[in-house]
C-alpha cells in the first residue's frame, strides 16, 4: 500500500470508532425510557445513567493526553475502542443499576483515549493548513454519530429490544479494536508528539507542570471554556438524553416526532463544523462567530423555556439553533490554538474539552435532581419546562463571557504576541 491508502486507511479505522463512540454519547436520549423501565429508574437515575460517560470522559481528559502522548497512538485507540466496546456490551448484559451505570463509564474511558488518538493521528498525517478541514471532516463524522443515536435508533427499538442492539454494538466495536491494533499505521518518520505540542526542552515533567499552570491561569481560556459550555454543554445534554422526554412530556410531541427533531438538530451541527472554520478564516475573524453562535443559542433556550406553544414547530427551530450555535466550537478550538505558546496547546485544549463535558454532565445530572425534587417520576410538562432555568442560564453565562473573549485572527500576530510575557494573561496589547 502507498502511503496515502495507509493515511486513508489509518484515518478510517479511528473515524469508525469515533462514530461508535458518538453513537454511544448520545444514545440515552433514545434509549433511556425503555432502560429506565428495565431497571424502574426515576429521573435522578437516568440522569446519573447518562452522566456517567461525561464524567469519566471530564476526569479522563488530562491522564488520556499523557497516555496517548507517552505511548503513541496504536496502543491506546485500540485500547480506548475495545474499552468502549466492553462498555457497550456491560450495558446490554446488566442486571442492576449499578452495573448499568458502569457501561457508560467504559464508554467515556475509552472515548477519551480514541479522542485524543483521533486528534494526534489528524495532527500527523495531515499538513497543518489542512488541520482545520479535516477536524470538521472529524466533527461531521460525530455528528453522524449522534444522528444514528436518534431517530434511527428510535426506529431500530420498535422491533429490537434496547439490549440486543447494545450487545450487537459492543461486539461490533470490540473487532474495530482488534482492526485498529493490526492495521493502524503512522507516517515514516513521524514524532511521538506532534509540532503543535511539542514540549519545551528542559524536562518532561516540569514542562507538563509548569503548562498546566499556565492554561489554568490564563482568563482566556476560562472566557473560551464558559462560551462553548453554553452552547456544546447544554446542547450535548439534551441531544444525548433529555431532549426526547423534554419535547414529547413537556410539549405534548410524540416520541417519533421528538427524535425526528434531535436528529435535524444534530444536521447543522455536522454541517456546521465542517464549514464554520472556512468561513471564520475568509472573514478574518474568530470572536464575531463564537459571540454570535452563544446568542443564538441563549435565545434558543429562551424559546424553549418562556414562548407559548401551539405546535411542534417552536420546538424544531430551538433545537436546530441550539445545534447550529454547537457548531463554533471548531473556532473556538481554533481560539484557543492561537491564545497560547505552542507548548500548552495540547493541555490548553485538554481544559476547555474538560469544561465543556463536565457541563454536561452537570446539566443531565442537574436536571434529573430538579425533576425528581419537584414531582418525582411523574414530572408534568410545566416541571419539564421549569428544570430548563438551569441550561437557559449557563447559556446566559456563555453568551456573557464571549465580549470579554479576545480576537485571536490572525494567527501570524498572535504566534508573535504569544511569545511574550503576558501573552496568556488575556489583556488587550495596549495594555500588557
């Protein structure tokens, strides 16, 4: 094979478990009315259920950067994807909560790993200039990932039961593993870390160190972290559990309906990322779209939470711009590249992807707790609407972070300004 099959190959082999992986993230909207009625689970415990991945996920982000940087990429995707494979199938076969709500924690093990292999097998075989093309090529495939987690899904469980196609899925992940662990391959000549990490000479340990501390420490980076929370961590929440039972319960939508509608949110999403980055590079500008996509997505929960309803229309347009706000998270990432030194972009990425995931898991937990505290099991739709004060005002926290977000286009002056001191602090240049 020459070596653009070996890169098509590589880059195929980790696309299939990354859109596993998606599928896995999202599934609980789909199917966590019929696990909830295996296991007579209330809302606090689904929302646990579904929680689960991102907390893991959260807590997985640093050690899996470490893991994938000391070790390659081989090892770890096949590891992560057979991780996520094992996770699937304890869910499929469990018989209690407890073990069920350890399937999920695979998942979100596993999927830190192939994210992380994912985006370092994109960074080393790819030239830079098209590092951003193929992250939104990468973005679309989750997102189709997260579609098939919706209404096809929902289709698939008027004739299979919930645990036969986790079983399935399982096994079908577990031989992408073994694929991956046989054929992976990285380019001749390529570095265990790639440019865009690389870490300064004078120890790995104390570089590691004192990069953590510098991305902690930068407000830019808190400010970027807040903005994508507000549109992605709310977003995942419901797209990934309780978008279903919030249209359907709370809006009078039926259950094919309430999936047909996650799913065409998920749409813009896709396309989104793969197009928002083109055009955050012709217009010169990165800031103009992340303040944009976090006010079109505060006005999306608004809808959902105070707008009279009459049909289901309301609904699909919230939900399509709360998926279509989703899709800056490829220019924030780009943000974030070109706020730091070279050397904590990998850790700088790491933090705000922690953020955006234990918002999540913050949101699908919260909510659960607000249901059950108000009504219990049976929650009524004013409940279901009410419990949406908690991801309308993350949002509004988001939106109101992005006018302290400083510009970051064009990259050539920000490589030159992050070389000196203050570069991370976050302040304007005039007054460094």
């Amino acid at each position: 094979m020459n070596l653009v099959a070996w890169r098509t190959l590589s880059y195929c082999l980790l696309a299939a478990a990354f859109f596993i992986g998606f599928f896995n993230r999202f599934a609980p909207a789909s199917f966590a009315l019929p696990i909830g009625r295996s296991f007579g689970l209330g809302p606090a415990e689904i929302g646990g259920l579904g929680a689960a991945h991102f907390w893991v996920y959260t807590l997985m982000q640093i050690p899996a950067g470490l893991i994938v940087d000391r070790m390659g990429i081989r090892v770890p995707a096949a590891a992560g994807t057979m991780l996520t494979g094992a996770g699937a199938l304890t869910l499929g076969l469990a018989t209690s909560y407890p073990i069920a709500l350890a399937g999920p924690g695979l998942v979100g093990f596993g999927m830190s790993l192939v994210f992380v292999a994912m985006m370092k097998n994109n960074a080393i075989w790819f030239d830079r200039r098209r590092f951003g093309q193929i992250t939104g090529c990468t973005l679309l495939v989750a997102a189709l990932g997260s579609i098939t987690a919706e209404a096809p899904a929902h289709l698939l469980l008027k004739t299979l039961d919930w645990r036969p196609i986790f079983i399935g899925l399982g096994a079908l992940t577990l031989a992408v593993g073994v694929l991956i662990s046989r054929l992976w391959r990285s380019p001749p000549g390529a570095q265990d870390i790639h440019g865009a990490t690389q870490a300064p000479p004078g120890g790995d340990d104390l570089a590691r160190m004192t990069a953590w501390h510098d991305a902690v420490r930068s407000p830019q980076l808190w400010l970027i972290l807040l903005a994508i929370s507000g549109t992605n961590g709310t977003f995942y929440a419901f797209a990934g559990l309780w978008g279903t039972r919030l249209l359907g319960d709370g809006f009078g939508m039926s259950g094919d309906a309430a999936s047909w509608v996650l799913t065409a949110a998920l749409v813009p999403y896709g396309l989104g990322s793969l197009l928002v980055g083109h055009f955050s590079d012709g217009l010169q500008t990165r800031k103009a779209f992340v303040l944009s996509a976090s006010l079109l997505g505060s006005l999306a929960w608004a809808g959902l939470l105070f707008a009279t309803w009459s049909s289901g229309a309301l609904g699909l347009a919230c939900f399509l711009a709360l998926g279509l706000s989703s899709a800056q998270v490829v220019v924030s990432f780009a943000a974030v590249k070109e706020s730091v030194p070279e050397h904590v972009v990998g850790v700088s990425l790491a933090l705000v992807n922690m953020g955006v995931f234990l918002t999540t898991a913050v949101i699908e937990m919260g909510y659960g707790w607000a249901l059950s505290w108000s009504a219990g099991s049976a929650a009524t739709p004013a409940d279901l609407r009410a419990a949406l004060w908690l991801p309308a005002l993350v949002s509004l926290a988001g939106f109101v972070a992005t006018f302290w977000i400083r510009e970051t286009f064009p990259r050539a002056k920000q490589s030159a300004t992050a070389r000196i001191p203050g570069a991370l602090s976050g302040r304007p240049d005039s007054q460094r």
